[in-house]
C-alpha cells in the first residue's frame, strides 16, 4: 500500500487580498502561512517519507521546504522535488484580479464556475491563435497524469505532496472517482493535511483516510467559507463496541459501547464542546445514541432526535460473526463485498442499495428542516455503513465507492449545506480523529461494520 499525504500551501499574500491566483507566481507566505507551515512539518515528523514533491510555485514550494526542515531531523527522509504537474489550475484571464472585480466583470463565466465548473471556459491566445481552455477539465487531466507517473514509482512507500487548493482538489477527485462537477465539493483549507491510501496504481482500490484535517494549527473544524448561509452538520462515527474490537459483525445487533468507545465519545464531545450545536440527531441503536449522549452533555439545551433511517446495514446471518465463521458458512461472499460491495446482498438481510434510500432520506429530510429553520450546526450520529453510504451520496458517487471512505470509531466528518448557488453540499472535512490521539493517522481499529 502506498500511504499519500497531501497538504495544501500556507497563508499567501493573494489569500489574504482575495485575489485569484492561478498559475501566477508573485503572491509569497504571509507569516501565518509561515507559521502554519512550521505546524505541518511537526504534526508530520514522526513520518519517514521516502519521496517529497511540491509545486514549482513559490507559495507552494516555500510551504515544501519549511515542513521539509521540520522532517529533515529523520535520516529517512527523501530530498524535495518540484513537479509541474501539482501546478495549481491555469485561470488566465482571472489571474491577480479580485474575486470581486471577476464576478462584476466576468458575472456569467463566475456563475458558470460555481454551478458547473467543469463546463467552464476561456478562448486563450497563443502563438498557434485562438484556442479554447477548460480550467477544470485541464486541471483533472494533469492530475490523473500525476498519479499515473507517480504511483508506479512509489508502491508501498509513504509520500508527501505539497500544492494547491485546486490541484490538491483534482488529486483526490481523480484518485476517487469524483466527477468535475463536484470541483467545489471538496475543500482544501491552508495547510490543511489529507491522507489516501492506495493498493496500486488508480484502477486499484483507493481509500480516503482522512480529508483537510486543520487541528495542528488549533482549528477545531476548517472555517466557514465567507458569506456563508446555511447549514454545517457534523457526522461522527459511534465509538467502539467490543463486537468492533474483535472484528464481529454487528450491523443491527445492539451492542453497546465498550469503555474505550466511551472513551472516545468522551474525547468527541471534549473536542466539539465549543461548538455552538442548534440540534442533534441520531440513530436509534444503541452505540450511536449512547456516543451522542456522552458528546451532548456539553450541550445540555440541545435535545436528541433519534432516527430509524440512519441505523446500521443489516447483515442479516453474517450478524454476530467473525470474518473467518462467514467465510465457512458464504465462501466468497466477503470478497464479493469487498470488491463490489454494491451488488452483494445480505443473506436475509439488506443490500447497499436498501440502506442507500433510507439513510439518504432521513439525511435530505435533516437538512431541508435545518435550512428551513435557519438552523446553522448540526450534530449527526450514525455507523460506518451508514456514514460511508452518506459520503457517497454528498460526493455524486455510487454505492460502489463504499471502500473508498474510511470512517474511525468517534471520528468526526464536516458537511456543509449552503442556502444559494447550486445548493451541492461541500465536505469540509473527513474523518477527524487527532481528538483521539493518534496525531494524522487514524489509529482507531475500524472493526467490522
């Protein structure tokens, strides 16, 4: 397996102004971005990477070379190098403008690049006359082009990436599948860390193991983006149960939490007692509804909805069983679910497709009534099939994308929902675990589902 992390460049100067940056290489480092990107390098020190790679432009390959001071202390360490393909999405006729001079000037071309931006456009001249560009699309080929160059060199190695908000985008897009549309759908904070694991080269099993993680530069969740209106909800994992510890099946058996789940419901709600929380919802099993508790009693006012439509998958006769018992009673049946985890369904119990509809339902119905109420943070409670269901859905992807997403007992994930514009929602953030002690990596046992 090849573990990449991913990290976005510090505070620029043209961050700070608003501006567009695109390939234009006059905006540096602010101090903040300095100072975050010192934060980076000492969150990541205690990784041995065997290669480092950075964008050519300065605000990227400064970033590169302050975590790269951080890490050169372990004599594992790779050298730097620039790649042109991290270089951050090419906007010519934008570039070094405000954002708010772009959208006067430029109104429908920013509406296209809001709504559809793979559909976006721009008749650039160049030697050869006039040709038509399309930022997004361009940005996504270079990506893929990337990966296909990088992974082959690298299986089984740990690998450090420093870019840009909308390369960093493509990168993880493109590794999971997810379409051009959803561009916006993903965000990528200053300095914010990523984690993706790869079995082999793109056609391979990819798995996203966290996304823009800010808590190293003591944010709690990324921040809002500016002007936002709408609703924040905050997905967690249910903490551990004894049955996730020893790799059993659970699904609708109510098991409860063990003391160490209990533990990380502890450290969930330490994390997010900050936190202004308008509601509060949760499966109706046990393991979720007793994490929420733990994590709402640092917000006493807020009441609990329970919610059959979040419960977890059914695994019908698996339930209560070890891979191994499974394994004797269904041969290839777990490979079956591994592999293509949409078309398996369980023996008297549900398939993904089943969990699909009701899981989403109740969510939809969550957060229309947020919006609606002008609602503005919402706690979540729910399982790993359920979660990884919901991630699927907010990212325009299919049921088969299930194994793409890793969800840790007591792991927090930020979805945003915004009342304008195209109304798709944006993960802000995926499968925060820091809270529990394990630095960037996740280090809770995941167990069975």
């Amino acid at each position: 397996m090849a573990r990449v992390i991913i990290v976005r460049h510090g505070q620029s100067s043209y961050n700070t102004e608003r501006r567009i940056q695109g390939r234009t290489d006059v905006s540096k480092l602010t101090e903040k971005g300095r100072d975050d990107a010192i934060k980076v390098g000492k969150a990541l020190s205690n990784i041995v990477f065997d290669a480092v790679y950075s964008s050519p432009l300065q605000r990227a390959k400064q970033t590169a070379d302050i975590i790269h001071n951080e890490l050169a202390t372990h004599p594992g360490n790779a050298g730097l190098q620039t790649s042109d393909q991290l270089l951050e999405i090419d906007l010519p006729l934008w570039e070094e403008m405000l954002t708010a001079d772009v959208k006067e000037k430029f109104p429908e071309d920013y509406r296209t690049w809001h709504e559809r931006p793979h559909e976006l456009r721009m008749l650039v001249n160049d030697a050869q006359g006039t040709k038509e560009h399309f930022p997004v699309l361009a940005l996504y080929e270079q990506a893929r082009q990337f990966w296909q160059k990088i992974l082959p060199q690298h299986r089984n190695e740990t690998i450090l990436i420093v870019g840009h908000n909308g390369i960093n985008r493509a990168l993880i897009s493109t590794a999971l599948g997810i379409s051009p549309s959803r561009y916006h759908c993903i965000q990528q904070s200053n300095c914010g860390i990523s984690v993706l694991n790869f079995a082999g080269g793109l056609e391979a099993p990819v798995q996203l193991e966290s996304m823009n993680q800010t808590q190293h530069m003591g944010e709690i969740l990324p921040s809002l983006r500016p002007n936002h209106h709408g609703v924040r909800l905050l997905l967690v994992r249910h903490g551990e149960t004894e049955w996730n510890r020893q790799t059993r099946f659970q699904g609708q058996i109510d098991v409860p939490l063990n003391d160490n789940g209990r533990q990380q419901a502890q450290k969930a709600g330490e994390y997010l007692q900050e936190v202004a929380l308008d509601f509060a919802v949760s499966s109706s099993m046990l393991r979720p509804k007793e994490t929420a508790q733990i994590i709402l009693r640092h917000h006493p006012s807020v009441k609990l909805e329970l919610q059959d439509g979040l419960r977890e998958i059914s695994h019908g006769l698996w339930e209560g069983k070890l891979e191994t018992e499974i394994e004797q009673e269904f041969p290839g049946e777990l490979q079956r679910w591994r592999q293509t985890p949409g078309e398996v369904q369980m023996p008297e119990g549900e398939n993904l497709q089943q969990v699909w509809e009701r899981s989403v339902a109740t969510w939809q119905s969550i957060v229309q009534t947020a919006l609606t109420n002008k609602l503005q943070t919402g706690l979540v409670v729910a399982h790993d099939a359920t979660n990884k269901t919901l991630l699927c859905h907010i990212l325009g992807l299919s049921a088969e994308n299930f194994w793409n997403f890793r969800q840790g007992n007591g792991a927090v994930s930020v979805i945003d929902y915004s009342s304008e514009l195209n109304g798709l929602p944006v993960l802000q953030a995926m499968n925060i675990t820091a809270h529990l002690g394990g630095g960037v990596l996740d280090k809770t046992a995941a167990g069975a589902l």
